[in-house]
C-alpha cells in the first residue's frame, strides 16, 4: 500500500509541475500580444505617460504626451513644474533684496 501512496505522490507532482510549465509556455508565447492588443484598444486617449524619472525619494519627473503635445511635469515636496517645449515660459520675479544690517558680527 504504500508504494501506491509514493506512486500517486509522484504523478500528482509530474501534473503540477506539467501544468506550470505549460502556464509558463503560453505566457511567453501569448503575453506580450496579449498586453499589445489590450493597449490597441485604448488608441483614442488623450494623454499618455512616455517616461518617468526618480530623482529622489520625494520628487519625480514624468514626460507625457498631451494631445498630440509632449509635457514635462515635476512631482513632489508640494511643488509642481509644467514645461511644454516651444512654449514661452514666464520668468518667476525676483525676489528683492533683503536690507543688509548696519551691525557687523565679528
């Protein structure tokens, strides 16, 4: 009796090991189409995220498309930065200059 418990041991890991195999073959062979076609399907959006970019734990970059118009945007740290290339962009205004205190420190 117990050779048909190692027997049946056997042949239900053969099926499961068969079966991952299988699994890992049909993703190969049908995800990447399988993911392009999905995108297919959603051509007629706006806006589409190209890159993004990490610069540190707080802030990132993201370059996107915008109708038809690519876009530079800074997330993070509560600010944000819009860039279109072409686009004039306005000069932030200076900041005045502070009093210079009359009393030295030596």
């Amino acid at each position: 009796m117990d050779i048909f418990l190692l027997i049946r041991a056997v042949a239900a890991l053969a099926i499961t090991l068969g079966l991952v195999g299988l699994a890992g073959v049909a993703l190969r062979k049908f995800g990447p189409d399988a993911l392009s076609r999905i995108t297919a399907l959603r051509k007629d959006r706006r806006m589409q995220v190209i890159e993004t970019l990490v610069l540190d734990p707080t802030r990132r970059l993201v370059l996107f498309t915008l109708d038809g118009e690519e876009r530079l945007l800074m997330l993070g740290e509560g600010q944000l930065l819009d860039w279109a290339p072409g686009k004039p962009r306005k000069a932030p205004a200076p900041k005045p200059a502070s009093k210079p205190s009359s009393e030295t420190v030596v």
